[in-house]
C-alpha cells in the first residue's frame, strides 16, 4: 500500500470563525469522499497576525454557534461535491 501523498490531499472549502480562531473545512483525498474537519484553531497575536495552528480541543457555546450558522451551507458544499456515481 503506497504512503500518503500530500498532492492528492485537497481542501476544498474552508469557513474560519475570527472569535475563536475555528477553522471547519472540506476535504478530500485523492477520489474519495469529501469529509467535514473541524480545526485546527488558528489565533491571532497581539499585533494581528496570526499564530501557530493548534488543535480545536473542546468546543465553546461560540463555536457551536458558528457551525450551527454554517452547517447548511457544509451540507450544500459537501453535495456539490460528492461523485453521483459512487
């Protein structure tokens, strides 16, 4: 079985809440199916920029809002798409 390849690694979609620094994406691998990730969680610094990425942990009632804003637009995204032949 051949390794992973991060060329066949694609995101396609990514939403990112600036309250808390969430990030939910689409992506796929390769040809297969498009998946929800939700995080890593990116941070800004006090002059703005922003930090190292680190990882969702526990979600607040502030990220649950923000998916809870977005998940029709994650189904919409996720069947557009999704291969009407597998």
């Amino acid at each position: 079985m051949a390794g992973f390849d991060p060329e066949k690694d694609k995101k396609l979609k990514e939403w990112r809440c600036e309250d808390t620094g969430l990030l939910v994406s689409i992506n796929q691998y390769d040809k297969g199916e498009p998946k929800v990730q939700i995080g890593p969680r990116i941070l800004k610094k006090k002059d703005g920029s922003d930090r190292a990425p680190a990882k969702a942990g526990r979600l607040s009632i502030d990220d649950i809002s923000f998916i809870y804003d977005i998940i029709d637009d994650i189904k919409d995204e996720l069947e557009a798409n999704l291969d009407p032949m597998g």
